[in-house]
C-alpha cells in the first residue's frame, strides 16, 4: 500500500485528536461524579449510568483499534497484532454490553456460576495476550518458528496452572461455598492481568516513550485498576486505614474507564499518524532533528 | 578520438575558451571536459554539481592527477579539440572511479552471452572492480561491489542517452564488447566515496526494512516522506523511497558524502525514536549495522556514522 498522495483528511486530525481527549476528560470527570456522588437516586440507575460511560469508553477504544488494524495488509506483521488488538477489545466491550444487560435480569439476585460477561472478558484477555506475543515475537524472535500454537501452548499451561491454584484454594476452605468454576475465573483474572500487566510495562518500557507504545498503556492502566481489586478480593480492604481505602477506591475505579480512553486516545493517534502521514501535524520530531543538524 | 562517450555532443554557448566550465558550474550540473593539446597531450576535467573535482592528463598507464588550475591553463587550437560531455550524476560518479582506478586488462566478447557468463563469474568470485564496455558507439561502466552491482553503479551511453542498471547493458546492440578492468585505488577520494555510498545504502536499506517490518508499509512511508521533505534545503540527489535509500548524488567529496549521510540517518533516528522509542530504535541501528559488510563497517565508523549517532 504505498500510495504517494495521502487522502487529505476532512477534519483536522489534531483537532479530532483534542476533541477526543477533551471528551474523555469530561467522560471521566462525569464518570468521576455519578461514582462517587451517587447523583441519581436509584442506586439501579445510578449503576447503569456509570455502565453507560464506560461501554461509550470501550467502544471508542474498539472502534480505533479496528481503524488501525484496518490500514495494514494481511502480508504485514502489524496486521495480526493489532486485529488481535482490536477483537480484545470488542470482546471486552461485549463483556461490558452483557455486564449492563446480566445486571438488568438479575439486579435483585445473583449472577449464575458462568456468565457471558466471564467468557467474553477471557477472550478479550486471549486475543490481547495474543496481541502481546506477536508484537514480542516481532521484537525479539523473528527468526524462531514459533507460531500461534505456541502461544496456545502457554495459554493452556497458564490454565492449567490456575487450575492447581484453584483445587489449592478450595482444599484451604478459600472460597467456601462457590462452585470450582466461579474460583477458577476469580483466579484466572488476577493471572492474567497480571502476566498482561507485565507484559505491557515491559514493552512499553522496550518502546520508551515511543507513540507506537501508547495503546499498551491502556492494558497497564488496566493491570493497575484489577491488581487494586485482586488486592481486596485477597482481604487487603481490611489493613487499609479509611484514608487509603478512599485512595485506592478513587484509583481503581477512575483507571477503569481512564485504560479505554488512554488505549483509544492513542490508537486514534496512531490511525490519523498512519492513515495521513505528516499532513496532520501529529509527527514532530523535526524539532529535535533541526537541533541536532546544527551541531553536525 | 575522445576517452568518455566520443559520440555525446553538447553545443558550448560563447566563444570563451573556458565556456563549458563555465557553463556547467553556472548550471550546477556534472560533466566532463576532454583538452587534446597539438602535441599529443589528453586532459580531463571532471565537475560534480558545477564543483570541479579533478583534472587528469591521460597517460598510456591510466589517468594521473594535476592540479585544477593547470587545466584551464592548458592551451588548444580549436574547438575540435575540446570535448564537453554533460553527465548525469551516477555516471559522474563512474567516470571519477575509472580516472581513479588502474587500469588491469582488457578483454573481448564475442556476444552477449559471453558478457552474461561473465557477469555470473563476476558475481561467484565476489570480485570487486570497475568495468568498461566498449562496443561501436556504446560505452558503458559497472562497478562490481564484492560481487554485487547496484543500479545506480552501472551506466551506459546511448545515443539516447545515459541508461542505468545492469539490464541497460543488454541494450547493446553491437556484438564485439571491448572489456577493460580497472582495479580501484583504495586510497582515492573516489572509491572512498564508493564504498561509504554502500555502507550507507545497505544499512539504510538494513534499517528502513525491520523498521517496515515493526511498523508497516504506511508508517515507514510516513517517515521516508519526513526525512526527505527535511534533507529538501540541502538540493542533494538522495531520497528514501520503500525501504531503500536512493542515492544518485555525486558527492566530489568524502566530507560531504559523510555530512549528507549523517543528516539522512539523524533523521531517519529522530522519526524513529518517536514512532517506537529510543531504545528499540537505537537496537535497530545497532542489529543492522552488524548486517553490513566489513569494508562497509569500516567506511562508516571511520568517518562516526555509527549507530550511537543516530538516536538520542
């Protein structure tokens, strides 16, 4: 796809770009409010209202990631990793949808033992770690053979470790009165979000602050948002003074919604980047180029 | 009978005795001047850009250098007796390595296919060297690079014109080909220049291919049209285009080859850096510059174009 003339964009990509970040910046601040000030009466309401924003947050991040996995070929190795990318965060997006559509069935009791909210957010973590192993695969083994399958490998392994982690909880009396497979996800979250979390921090580490590294940081902010509730769900919540209880609630529940925004806040980026070029005044490393020019 | 492409001719405008130096400096363009004095004596003035950048007297042992200035003083009778070529850049660049070179043998070629069995030979043995094809009006060079021939280094002339590639080779039509060999001076100015163009080639073309492999065609696109929009102030012939670099700029010095090739890659560094960080953009620079040939390494690092250059 090597076309000389760039299409010239209809709107100003830097403009959409600020637009963007000022709406998230409200949605969050919003988000923010309906949280923690309960505004609406009906805590139902009030519930779905924050729902709400954070599914226009997922969507947002899904809709940019499929722009940007749109712009390469199938020959071209990014194309993999951010159509991986991309469905990750559809299937997040439909565990959200289903979040809102499980909680207006069963807001008055509980949720069954397997729900599609769990199997969508496992795939979403499947198709983001995949993303994850076929950008460090680009990095790091270009020239080893190892395919998709090995991926599938370590995915099983990692299942099945978890799976050990989950007969020893239930042999300890943790969990006492859920059934194997409700352990088994609560497990898996933290697992994954952590291996993910790593995995994320150290490309994005490996990428410095580079603009291709930026849609990692959604997962990172997600890593943070989960490891806080990992944290609790373990019996943190009780060695916290009041003071940290309110801090860390703020920083778990703003991450949230902040890890969408930040991944699709830079997958637009990246999009009007790729899709235009410099036309769109997104590229600015000229600056320190004519700098280092005139020491030549 | 003239050394370089006896058939080009190019109408000199005045009567002024240095008239086509003149001209070609005012245009900016390469060429070459031929001087045949009445007593027998061969003179070469070779200009890059309107720069002169030798003068030679042609001697039955290959050309030898003298100084620019005893050139335009040489006195001839006619115009008859002065041969102004305009050059294209790459075959500038030719014609410097063959007044530079020593020349090592001829051969004769009956046809084509003897020429193309020699070209695989050429390319088994790694052979590095300059060629010269003569055939009826055709003249034509290649530099062969360790085996290889890139595009650039092969020209020919044509009635046409100047052609460039191996391919423009076949476009001989006469079948006796005159073959000389020249073997390059490694200490000229000219096959220095040679081999810093293909370190710079081939680790820019090292380079530029991971970083598509990383990022995609259209983001490496995005940077190729950044650097050569910055590098535009600078008029040189060098553009990147896909993954490779497109140099068909004759430098007539190393220095300035040296600072052209600094500015491309510091902004190929700095577009880099900001696409995927500093890191991974200084292990890329780092990785490809291993990839390169020795020789190659050498010309690079002996004048700093080296990898810890080019990042922040």
């Amino acid at each position: 796809m090597s076309k000389t003339n760039r299409p010239t964009p209809r709107f100003s990509p830097v403009r959409v770009v600020q637009i963007s970040a000022a709406i998230s910046l409200i949605l969050l601040a919003v988000f923010a409010w309906v949280y923690f000030a309960a505004p609406i009466p009906d805590d139902y309401w009030n519930d779905k209202a924050t729902d709400f924003l954070v599914i226009l947050a997922s969507a947002g991040a899904a809709l940019a990631g499929t722009w940007v996995a749109r712009l390469f070929e199938k020959d071209e190795a990014p194309w993999r990793i951010w159509w991986a990318f991309a469905i990750g965060f559809w299937c997040w997006l439909a565990g959200e949808i289903s979040g809102l559509v499980y909680d207006a069935i069963y807001w008055e009791t509980q949720y069954p033992d397997l729900t599609l909210i769990d199997l969508f957010w496992i795939l979403g973590y499947l198709f983001l770690g995949l993303s994850l192993y076929y950008q460090y695969r680009l990095i790091f083994g270009r020239q080893n053979k190892r395919g998709t399958r090995y991926y599938l490998a370590l995915v099983a392994l990692a299942l099945l470790l978890i799976a050990i982690l989950t007969n020893l909880a239930v042999s300890t009396g943790l969990g006492e009165g859920y059934a194997w497979i409700v352990l088994f996800i609560t497990i898996l979250y933290p697992v994954f979000d952590l291996a993910e979390g790593v995995g994320a921090i150290r490309l994005s580490l490996l990428f410095g602050r580079g603009q291709w590294s930026r849609p990692w940081w959604g997962l990172i902010l997600f890593a943070l948002s989960d490891s806080i509730n990992s944290f609790y769900w373990l019996g943190g919540y009780r060695w916290l003074s009041e003071g940290m209880q309110t801090v860390f609630n703020v920083i778990t529940n703003i991450t949230y919604p902040a890890a969408y925004l930040v991944a699709g806040l830079a997958l637009l980026t990246n999009y009007y980047m790729i899709k235009h070029g410099k036309a769109v005044g997104l590229t600015k490393p000229t600056k320190k180029f004519n700098e280092n020019i005139k020491n030549i | 009978m003239w050394h370089f492409f006896n058939q080009a001719e190019y109408s000199i405008a005045g009567d002024s005795p240095a008239g086509p130096e003149i001209e070609f400096r005012g245009q900016n363009v390469s060429g070459l001047i031929e001087k045949q004095t009445d007593e027998g004596g061969h003179f070469i003035l070779l200009l890059a850009g309107g720069s002169p950048v030798g003068a030679y007297v042609l001697e039955a042992t290959g050309a030898k250098s003298i100084p620019i200035s005893d050139f335009s003083s040489i006195a001839y009778s006619d115009r008859q007796r002065l041969h102004p070529v305009k050059l294209t850049d790459p075959v500038g660049r030719m014609v410097w390595l063959a007044l530079e070179s020593k020349p090592k043998g001829k051969l004769f070629l009956a046809s084509d296919n003897d020429w193309q069995n020699k070209v695989t030979d050429w390319k088994a043995s790694r052979w590095t060297g300059l060629v010269e094809v003569k055939a009826g009006i055709y003249q034509g060079f290649a530099f062969f690079w360790q085996g290889e021939a890139l595009m650039a280094d092969v020209v020919l002339y044509t009635p046409e014109g100047f052609a460039t590639g191996l391919s423009s080779l076949g476009q001989i039509e006469a079948a006796n080909r005159e073959i000389t060999l020249y073997e390059p001076e490694k200490a000229s100015s000219a096959f220095q220049c040679f081999v810093l163009r293909q370190g710079a080639v081939r680790w820019s073309h090292k380079i530029l291919s991971r970083y598509q492999e990383l990022v995609g065609k259209n983001l490496l696109q995005v940077m190729n049209s950044e650097v050569n929009h910055s590098i535009q102030p600078w008029n040189w012939n060098l553009a990147l285009a896909g993954n490779t670099l497109v140099d068909r700029h004759f430098f007539p010095q190393l220095q300035l080859a040296t600072y052209a090739y600094r500015t491309l890659f510091m902004g190929i560094g700095a577009q880099m850096s900001f696409m995927i960080g500093n890191h991974l953009a200084q292990r890329i620079f780092s990785d490809t510059f291993k990839m390169i040939l020795p020789d190659e390494t050498a010309a690079l690092q002996a004048q700093r174009l080296i990898p810890a250059a080019f990042t922040n």
